[in-house]
C-alpha cells in the first residue's frame, strides 16, 4: 500500500504546500498514492509530477503505470507513463485548478508488478487569505 498523505505540508513561506508519495511498490491494484482531504480555505493551483515504473537494480527493466486524479471524487486527469518505452515518457508532469475546500486524490496502477513510482505535488495559493464564512 502507498503512504496517502491525509493533510497537506505547508511551504515555509505560506505560498502553498506540498505531498508526496515517497517510493511506492507497483502492483496491479489502483491504490491511493496521495489523499488530501481538504485543501484549505484558499484557492490554489497544484503541479504534480509522475515517474513511471522502475528497478534501480536494472535499468532496462519496469512497465507502464497509470495515474487518475480526482477533484471532489470527479475524475479530472488521467495519465500513462511507460517507463522502458525508448520513445514515450519516462515522467510526466501536470497542472491544474483546485478550488478552496477539495479532496483531491491521486491514484496509481501498474500493467504489473515490476518496480516502483514515485508521485509529487506542489500546491500554489492564488490569492491571500479569506476569512471564514460561518
């Protein structure tokens, strides 16, 4: 199973945050890779990056993971990474909008059980503050 991230980790500066999977064993099963129950109270724009499939020991050797996201349990964004592929991307990286109070979830499958993935994001606030509305 992944590490899911349940919180986000707030940047030092206060201009976002980020989450991150660490290595995580492929298998064929979809399994949460990061889960941040609620982005905050400020709008942001979230990068995440994907490395596909690998075995440190063996440079020739992974497969192709898939990644989904999903934004309030809607599917937004799906992606493919095959990593022994000479001519498809090893890596991938995305963008796109998160409004104040989501979930967002990022879920990984592998074509098999070869190596391990990686998943990482960064989150940027796109305006200062709002109060709370009670």
């Amino acid at each position: 199973m992944g590490i899911v991230i349940s919180t986000s980790r707030e940047l030092e500066s206060g201009a976002g945050f980020y989450g991150y999977s660490t290595t995580v064993d492929c298998s064929t099963n979809t399994k949460s890779v990061i889960l941040i129950k609620d982005s905050g109270y400020r709008d942001t724009v979230v990068e995440v990056f994907v490395a596909g499939s690998v075995v440190l020991a063996d440079p020739a050797a992974g497969s192709i993971s898939t990644w989904q996201v999903k934004l309030n349990q809607q599917v937004i964004w799906q992606t493919r990474v095959n990593s022994v592929s000479e001519t498809q991307p090893k890596q991938y990286a995305f963008q796109f909008f998160i409004p104040r109070n989501s979930e967002l979830e990022i879920t990984q499958t592998d074509a098999d059980t070869t190596g391990s993935c990686t998943t990482m994001l960064r989150g940027y606030y796109l305006e200062p503050p709002v109060a709370q509305q009670d």
